[in-house]
C-alpha cells in the first residue's frame, strides 16, 4: 500500500514502513504524520507481527521534522504537533508486534526519537543519530527527553540533549542508542532475517513478553510526556526558536541572544 509520502509493504507478517519523501530527507509534515499514522494502523488490521520503520533514500532514515513548516508555530500550534508526534511515539510502543528501526541514514530530533520508540534498532554504518533541536532553539518535543533515559545513562541523555550531539553508528551503539550496526548495503538483509525471525515466534507470547518489557519504564512516562510537550511548545514565539529555525531554512549559522 503506499499513500504520497510512505509506503506499506506486508509479507509473511511482516510489515515494512517505509518514510518516502528522500528529496526532504523524509523530514515529517503533517501530512506525513497523518499517513505514517494511518500506515501503522494498517499493519496492525493486517495483524503484522514486525513493524520494520525506515527511510527511503541512501541518505537518511528521518532527519526530523520539516523546520520551515514549524518555524512560525505559535505555542499553541506547537503544542498540537507536539502532541501528534507523541502519538506516533506512542503507537509504535503500543504496536501489537515487534518494531524495529532501520536506520539507513540521517535520524535527527523526530526521527531520533521514533527510532527510541521502537523495540529494536539497527544501523547502517552511514547513521548518524541525535536529539539535535536546541540549535534550533528548542528542546525535543517527541517523547526525546524521556525515551533517551530508557537507553542511556542520564549523564548521556543530558549530554546528548544539551549539546545537540550528532553521534555516528559506531558512537551510538557504545552509548547503547542502537543494538547493533551492519555494513549499509547489508542492512535490509539483515533486518529481513531478524524480522523473518521473529514473525515465526508465538504471537501471544511475543506481544506478552513487550507487554511486560514496556511496563518497567511506564511509571511517570505520562507525567515526564507532558512536562516535555509543554515547555517544547512553550519556547515557539522564542527569539532563539524563530533564530534557530529561521538560520536553518536559509542555511546560515544561528546568532542566539
């Protein structure tokens, strides 16, 4: 199935989501979300087992959102957007399945973050990962400041938020951000055998055993999602949002107050 911005693949239980907007680096709009939403509800009506969520391109997986779209957002704006990436955020958690991010390139600020919300992650030796928004002048606003610390240190996920770190593939698995890193023109081979794999396990007991993994970290997830949604969406109408985001789009460094 493919809508104008992803495609859905699904065989044998596995459902292959494939961002595909390679021109934009398969940064998200809104219609993006819309369909990447839609998609995910498909794979879950065609009873997927594995989600495999990646880009289309050689060069990037998601490289974030679309800035020039969300440089004018008033707070309120923000905070609506803020809460449909979080909703993606959270289908991906709560995907009847297993979810595995292949990450084949760029995965910055929303991209980063809807590689933490799936289950399992592999790299393409050319990933480049990070949370990289505060040179934007804000903050990550997709469940970033929450999901991070489910995977490192609070030491690295403070390092990695306030300096806006781009980490490679070989960085990002020694911090633990991906499980594992393979050759670039290897990578789909090897999520299709993991993925294979999988979908071969007992569904009920594979979607029991994430049930009982995802729990140890749900205690005040809400609560920090919130905290997150609100100050991300408080600093549009910033003079170091409008700064950020207005260098980004004309290609310049940003000149912060």
């Amino acid at each position: 199935m493919s809508w104008n911005t992803v495609t859905l693949d699904i065989s044998d239980g596995v459902a292959r989501l494939t961002v595909d907007r390679p021109d934009a680096l398969n940064a998200m709009n809104p219609e993006t979300l819309e369909e990447l939403e839609a998609a995910i509800r498909e794979a879950e009506r065609e009873s997927a087992r594995v989600l495999v969520l990646t880009g289309a391109g050689d060069d990037a997986f998601i490289a974030g959102a679309d800035i020039d779209y969300m440089r004018e957002f008033s707070t309120p704006e923000a905070l609506a957007y803020a809460e449909r990436g979080q909703n993606i955020v959270r289908n991906l958690q709560e995907f009847p399945g297993v979810t595995i991010a292949a990450i084949n390139g760029y995965a910055f600020g929303g991209g980063c973050e809807f590689s933490l919300a799936c289950d399992l992650r592999v790299a393409s030796e050319r990933a480049i990962i990070g949370q990289t928004e505060i040179d934007l002048g804000i903050i990550p606003g997709w469940g970033g400041t929450q999901l991070l610390q489910r995977l490192v240190s609070d030491e690295v996920a403070r390092r990695l938020v306030f300096f806006g770190e781009r980490l490679d593939a070989t960085d990002a698995h020694e911090h633990g951000l991906v499980g594992e890193v393979v050759a670039h023109d290897e990578l789909y081979d090897h999520v299709d055998e993991m993925a294979a794999e999988l979908a071969s396990k007992p569904r009920h007991a594979l979607y029991a055993a994430k049930e009982a993994l995802n729990a140890f970290h749900e205690t005040g997830g809400e609560g920090g999602l919130t905290v997150e949604r609100r100050a991300w969406s408080g600093l549009f109408g910033t003079p170091d949002q409008r700064e950020g985001m207005a260098a980004f789009v004309e290609k310049r460094e940003p000149d912060f107050e």
